[in-house]
C-alpha cells in the first residue's frame, strides 16, 4: 500500500461550527465544500471531518443513532457526496470520524435492546444487575466511573438492569465482544469506504474492551464516590482482536490511513500494538501525553497560580514518543483536537504576545517528525473562551464537574476553570471576519461566538502579510518544498539541550541537511546558544529576526528555523 499520507499535513474540522451555508446558526456540509479553496490554499491536504452522522447530539454528534445517513443539521447524504467530490477534484483527501465505542441511546439497536432482553440488539450493549448496599439501596454493579465524572453505569428500568457508558448516560458502550455486534460496525466502515473516504479517525478505540470480570475498583474514589481507574476499559488484550479482524475484514482492503484515538495512560510500547507498520491495525495512532503539560487538567479544579508550561516534561514527552515508535510505526503530532483548550492559550500567551506565541507553537510542531494535524482556528490563533455565564457553555463534562464540586468552590474559580479547560474552547464558531457572528452565519450561532472575533480573524490575517494565518501558510510551504521536504519528511529528530527549562530546541538532519529549530516559551528575553556557528533563517516568529550564532538572544516567545551551514 502507498504511504501518501507521510507527506500529507492534517486538519480537523468540527463541522458544527466551521461554517455555516444556509443561514440557520449550525455549521453543515455546505460550508465546508465551500471552504475548500481556502484549506487548499493553507497548504493542508487531509481533512478529518468530525462526526456528521444522524444524531441527538447529546454530545455534538459522538452519539450517533444512524450510520448511515447525515444528521438534517448538517445536510444530505448527498451533500456528503458533494464534498468528498470536490475535495477529491482539488487533491484534498478526507477521513471520518468513526465512533466504534457507543452509539446513541436512540440508536435503534438500543431502543430495541433496552425494551427487549432476548433481542439480538440486547447482546449489542453490555448489562449488569445492580447490587443492594448495606442500606437496602440499589447500586450500580461497579464502583467505576465514567469519563463524565459520573458512575460508568445507568439503569433501566424495563429490564432491570445497568448498562455501561464510560460516557454520557445517552451513550451506551456496544458489546465488542459479541461476534454479530463486531460484525454490523465493519459494514459502517466498509460502507464510507465505498462512498470514497480515504481512512478514518477511530474514536475511542482504546476502550473497546472491557475487563469483564466487572469487579470493584480499589483506586481512591473521587468527590462523586466513584473510581476514576480507566484500567477497567482500556487496552486491554482482547482489544488487539477486535482490531486485528476490522483489519483483515475491511482495513487492508483499501488505499487509506487510519488514525487511532488511544488515550488512557497509553505508552509507546502500548502504541505499537495499534500502530507498527508490520503488524499493527492502524498508520498512527493519537495520544494526550502533550495536551496538558501546564500544572492543569480537566478534572481537577486548578487556580491560574498554578498554570505553568513545563517545558522539559512538554519537550520529553515529543521525544519519548520518537524515540519509541520511529523505527517501526509512524506518528502523528498535534497540538489539539475538540477535547482541548486552545493552545495559545494553553502554552501561550494571546494577551501580551498573541502573534509571536502562535506563530512559536507553529514552528515547534509542524517541523517536527510525523504527520501533523492543525485543529480549525488554530492557524489564526484562536483563543480559549471568554464566557462570563455558566449558562455559556455547553459542554456536558462541565455540567456534570459542576454539580459534582459546586459546593466546595465559589463559582468564579469555577468559571475560571472552566475557561481554563472546558471542551467549549476548542467547539466556539471559526472566526472568518469582523462580521456579526464572526462571518460564521447570518443567524445566531449555536455555540456562542468568542469575543475577539473582531481582531482575530482570517479576513484581518489574510491582508496581513506578518499575520499567523500566513505564518502557517509559509510553514507548510516550508515543510513541502522540493529542497526541504525530504529532511522534514524523513529526517532524524532529536532534542537539544533537554533538560532547558525555557527553549524547546530540536534537530532535523539527513544526509544532505540539518535543520534546528529553536523556540522560546516564555515571556522573557532567554539566552541560548546552538551548536553551529553559520546559519540561514528560513522562518521566525519575529519579522525582523537576524539570529547571530553561536549564542542567540530569543526575545518572548521567539522561534526560529535555521538551515546550519557549516
């Protein structure tokens, strides 16, 4: 099989609020056809599209309750067509976002398994009586909890029983283990493969199997009286199964990539099973170990005191995963998907040095080694929200923290944090212009629209010749020409001075050329010196950078991509 997807430079759209073509407040299918010049003139080629299927949009369409047929809000199967189409005309190639773990709980496999326990459909989910505690009261069978904060159990009363979701309790797990369930999810696949998808990014693909001795958790139980240990479902042997038979059944038969969502404490070694070229189900799998390198996490309630990039933890992190997976499997690097903040914001800094911290992360990532993917809005420098009601966001993980430590804070810290770390940061609509809404729509969006639209948007950037938006278009440029391409493509990667506590500095060479990249994450002037004495500046954060070697003085969130001459 060809390995075009090597070369290729990823970008995620989340499509509810990418853009908006028929003027009713909701990003559809339309839109994104008609930014497709757009995306092709950023230099990207391969567009992950998030999930567009039938939908009650529980959480913004990751339950779906029809495979096979586009939810109204986004448009027509039809308009599926259309864009593959036109993407495919202008060489951009798109994968899907495919949801193997759970459907809707009006899905209508679940809605027949919930009423009926000698249906098929019932073998498709996975069930559980509840136990009575010492009180006489009825319990889940497990003390686990979900990834919503809540327990990894609901009950149903029409067959009196529990059944799992390590998410929302309108997203019921499927059964992975039941032969027939397996079996009705290859079709899915097999079915937008013959529409003319070129590969998919499996969501949650860690947590199909589950331990099914379903016994208690003795990890400490966290304010909801529930055990956050993600051991219970995730990477567990007979995962490797299910995967290998997709792999045979449908995979391989068809020039596409694949990318695997593979968090819950995954490893490098962990990673191969999904990803090594020779035996592995998947191209490249995604992991979170980068996503929160800053003193924070989503879970836990964190003051701005605490919010600093470790840079040699961020640094490591890049590399460890390198040094493990280089010679057998393939990598993709970001900085973020729809589950996280905004990077600016989050390793940063858009209030004093917006332009040059973007442009810095810019640098940083789309150099590195493996396949890079961009999440809309970051190439402009998006920002995390600055909503100032909770009523704002809409992110069920919020709702749930909420009412789980509403007690215990003053809920300005809570805010806070939220717009710290909600999902909504990454969800808010794509900032095209100065327009009303953003130029995202004609109507008032369904996510409410950040406020800096004015200033930050592509409209602004695209005249701006110093803007981020043509800092990541020259970046790309960079990364494909024909003189750079096979060093940023092929070339060894390796830390420089790993132990800085400030400079993020990295190597690219081959045999005909070596590369350094060298950036400063902080908001001061840093001193650093580079093993080289004669360099060409390929590209900086700064327009009126001239780096003197050996010893540079990187002003605030500097970066610079230096071609070594000697």
């Amino acid at each position: 099989m060809k390995t075009w997807w090597k070369e290729a430079v990823g970008y995620q759209i989340y499509p509810r609020t990418f853009y908006d073509a028929n003027g009713d407040g909701i990003g559809d299918l339309k839109g994104i056809t008609l930014k497709l010049d757009y995306l092709k003139a950023l230099g990207v080629d391969l567009l992950w599209i998030g999930p567009f299927f039938k939908s009650p949009m529980d959480d913004n369409g990751y339950d779906v309750s029809d495979y096979y047929a586009v939810d109204p809000i986004f448009g027509t199967l039809d308009d599926a067509r259309e864009l593959i189409q036109e993407a495919h005309q202008r060489g951009l190639r798109i994968i899907l976002d495919l949801v193997l773990n759970h459907t809707s709980d009006e899905h209508p496999w679940f809605i027949e398994a919930r009423r009926n326990q000698e249906s098929e459909e019932h073998s498709y989910y996975i069930w559980k009586k509840g136990r009575i505690n010492a009180q006489g009261q009825r319990i889940p069978p497990t003390n686990w909890s979900s990834f919503f904060s809540d327990s990894a159990w609901c009950y149903n009363e029409a067959t009196d029983e529990y059944y799992m979701k390590i998410f929302s309790e309108k997203m019921p797990d499927l059964n992975w283990a039941e032969p027939k369930l397996r079996e009705r999810m290859m079709e899915v696949a097999r079915f937008w493969l013959d529409e003319g998808v070129d590969g998919f990014r499996v969501d949650a693909v860690a947590h199909l199997a589950k331990d099914l001795r379903f016994e208690d958790s003795t990890m400490p139980l966290d304010a909801q009286g529930n055990a956050p240990d993600w051991s219970k479902f995730s990477n567990l042997p007979a995962l490797f199964d299910y995967l290998d038979e997709l792999k045979d059944k449908v995979l391989r038969h068809y020039d596409i990539v694949t990318v695997g969502e593979v968090g819950g404490g995954a490893s490098p070694q962990m990673a191969l099973n999904y990803a090594d070229a020779q035996t592995g189900a998947f191209n490249m799998v995604f992991t979170f170990d980068h996503c929160w390198a800053n003193g924070i996490s989503a879970g836990t309630v964190s003051f701005p005191e605490q919010v600093k990039t470790d840079v040699i933890a961020l640094k490591k992190t890049f590399a460890a995963w390198y040094e493990g997976l280089h010679e057998r499997a393939w990598l993709p690097v970001y900085w973020l998907n729809h589950d996280h903040p905004r990077v600016v914001s989050q390793y940063g800094d858009p209030v004093h040095y917006h332009k040059p911290s973007a442009k810095m992360l810019c640098n940083t990532l789309y150099l590195m080694y493996g396949t890079p993917f961009m999440y809309n809005g970051e190439e402009i420098g998006m920002t995390n929200v600055d909503y100032t009601e909770l009523s704002d966001f809409q992110d069920v993980w919020v709702k749930n923290l909420y009412e789980g430590v509403k007690d215990q804070y003053p809920l300005a810290v809570l805010m806070e944090h939220f717009r710290r770390t909600s999902r909504d940061n990454a969800r808010t609509p794509m900032q095209w212009s100065a327009a009303p809404n953003a130029g995202f729509s004609t109507q008032t969006p369904v996510s409410k629209v950040n406020g800096n639209y004015r200033t930050i948007n592509v409209e602004a950037q695209d005249r701006d010749p110093n803007s981020i938006l043509n800092h990541y278009r020259a970046v790309l440029k960079l990364r494909k020409s024909a003189e750079y391409k096979p060093v940023f493509i092929e070339g060894e990667f390796a830390l420089l001075d790993e132990d800085h506590p400030d400079v993020f500095a990295y190597r690219r060479d081959n045999s005909e050329k070596t590369i350094f990249v060298v950036s400063n994450f902080t908001g001061k002037d840093t001193e650093y010196t580079i093993p080289a004495r004669h360099v060409r500046c390929l590209l900086s954060s700064y327009p009126d950078s001239h780096p003197q070697p050996p010893t540079l003085i990187l002003r605030p969130f500097e970066s610079v991509v230096l071609d070594v001459l000697d």
